[in-house]
C-alpha cells in the first residue's frame, strides 16, 4: 500500500480487543517515532508505554476515552523547547508541534502493521500527572490508543472519518 493509501485507511478506531500488541510491532512503531522530525532534531519528546491494567486503568481514568485498547503510548513534550519568533508574546511552543509529529508516525506506523488506533487528545493532564509523577516536567500532547479492532469495529470508521472540506478549501495558491 502505497503512504496515500495507508493515510486514507487509517481511521480512529472506537473498540479494541483485548489481544496484545506484539513486541516487534511495538518495537517498530517506536522506531517509527524515534524518526519523526522535529524542530531542529533535537527530539523534545518522550514516550511512555502503558501496558499493564493497574497502569492503563490510569489511563483511562484520566480520559472519557477508553476504547479498551491493550496497550496506549502518551506523548508529551518538552515544555522548555519554544521557539520565540519575534516580538516578546509571539512564541510558538514546540512541544506540541513535534508531539503532534512523533503521533502521527505512531498512528500510521501502527496502522502499517495491521493495527489499529486512535488519538485521544481529551486528556485530564493533572490526573494523569498525579498518577504519573515521571510526566510532570512535559506536556501531554495525547494518548494514543492501539491495538486490534473488535469485530464489530474492524473496517467501520465513525461517520465522520471521510467527511472533508477538500483540497480547494484548504489551499489557497499565492
């Protein structure tokens, strides 16, 4: 499948099985992400893994999101990366800029894989950060759901998913 076509397949997925990601697969989709690029390859970023159910029902209490995946990736940056642009309150914080980046590697590395996933961004950091004490110094960009789609689920994006505005009305050619 060619990047265009692995883009349009992948969709959020709303119901996962309880069937573990496999470590090859999660070891690829973090080399995936380790190649995202960032603002100056600097790689303000960080990972963390959730797999084990006293840690993902962590995770879920801090979202109303939980889609019963088996395993959920958090990424978060690096708060002290920003880039100042000019005048004193024009900056652009780059975590969530290469969060967003490192994310999106993840979900379509994941779904390369023949998994499946969904991007959560709805997420109580102060929660999640009481429960994660590690997470403290970045900010949470998203949760990141993956694994194996229910049978109810597999093939069936929600309504939205192919609902576009079209490439004419985001693009303005000067």
């Amino acid at each position: 499948m060619d990047f265009l076509e692995l883009a349009k397949a992948r969709y959020s997925c709303r119901k996962f099985t309880a069937q573990p990601v496999e470590d090859e697969k999660l070891e690829k989709i973090l080399e995936a992400a380790n190649v995202a690029p960032t603002g100056g390859n600097l790689q303000p970023i960080k990972l963390w893994v959730v797999r084990s159910p006293e840690n993902l029902r962590k995770v879920y209490d801090s979202t109303p999101y939980n889609f019963g995946a088996s395993t959920v990736i958090v990424v978060g940056g690096d708060d002290s990366t920003v880039r100042k642009t000019g005048a004193k309150d024009d900056f652009l914080s780059l975590a969530a800029v290469n969060g967003s980046i490192v994310a999106t590697h993840i979900i379509l590395a994941a779904k390369d894989l023949g998994l499946d996933s969904t991007w959560v961004g709805l997420v109580d950091r102060v929660q999640l950060k009481k429960f994660f004490p590690e997470m403290a110094a970045y900010t949470i960009v998203c949760i990141i759901q993956i694994g194996y789609a229910s049978p109810e689920q597999k093939g069936q994006p929600h309504k939205w998913h192919t609902a576009r505005k079209g490439v004419d009305a985001l693009t303005e050619w000067l």
